[in-house]
C-alpha cells in the first residue's frame, strides 16, 4: 500500500509546516518509504494520480466553513469511477455519497478512515461496483446542464 499526499509546497524546498510536520510522522512512524509526497502539481498530473488510485479520500476539517462547502475532489474522483472514503460532517459529502453510492462515510477520525480504506482494499469487487455506482451518479446529477437548470430553477422560484 502507497499513501499518496497531494499538495503543500514542494516537499524538497518546503516552507510548509503542516507538509513538513506529515513527513516528520511518516518518517518517525518508519512509513516514510511508502507515502509519496507530490508537493503542488498540475490538473493534468492529479488527474493521472487519481486514474492509477485504488481509493480515493476526502478528510476535511469539520469546521464550519468547510461542513458547509462543496468538496470539488470528491466530484473528481467520481467521475473518474474512483470509490471513495469521505467524513460525515461535510454536508456535500453525505449528499454525494448517499445518492450516489460511490463510497463509503466515516467521521473525522484517522482510524475510521484506515479501515474504511482497507475495507475497500480487501473488496475489490464491492470497490469497483462503488466507483461505477458514483460515476454514474456523477454523470446523471452533477454535469453542467443539469446544475445549470437547478439554478434557473432555483431562478424562476
């Protein structure tokens, strides 16, 4: 199992203290050798990261900014028929995930998380049937024609 970190600053010339201090923990944890910090890349070379991911994760902060806002890397890795592992405090996240299947809620909490992603892991069939399951639903509900007439909607309300 590969941990890929996505993000901060270049992990070789870091200011980042929250990177800085990850790679700290994996190495003190001998975990090092198996998670690849990126640093900040392009779309296109996410893109290609998520393509090659067996599981996809989106832990966010439940902090009131964040419960109310709209997770786009969710939507990313659903429509790349990605299963995902994503906390129950964000709202978008239980909306997404409930109508669409496509993974599986846990709390904000690392070890709910860990065994969410093993689960996924250890299931690869069930996984799959996720990640088509949110593709689908991803296609059908949130493409730009349909969220385009849910605001005219909203609109002419």
């Amino acid at each position: 199992i590969v941990l890929l970190v996505i993000g901060g600053t270049n992990p070789n010339k870091s200011k980042d203290i929250h990177l800085n201090e990850l790679i700290s923990v994996s190495k003190r944890m001998k975990l090092y050798n198996n998670v690849v910090f990126t640093g900040q890349i392009s779309i296109p070379e996410m893109y290609e990261y998520i393509y090659n991911s067996d599981v996809c994760i989106s832990p966010i902060p439940p902090k009131l900014f964040f419960k109310i806002s709209s997770p786009s890397k969710v939507l990313d890795y659903l429509s790349m028929s990605k299963p995902v592992v994503a906390n129950s405090e964000i709202l978008d996240h239980v909306d997404i995930l409930k109508n669409s299947r496509g993974g599986i809620l846990v709390p904000y909490n690392s070890e709910l998380f860990a065994k969410a992603i093993l689960h996924l892991l250890d299931n690869q069939s069930h996984s799959k049937k996720m990640g088509k399951l949110g593709y689908k639903w991803i296609i059908n509900n949130r493409n730009y024609r349909h969220v385009a007439g849910r605001i005219v909607d909203s609109y002419e309300k």
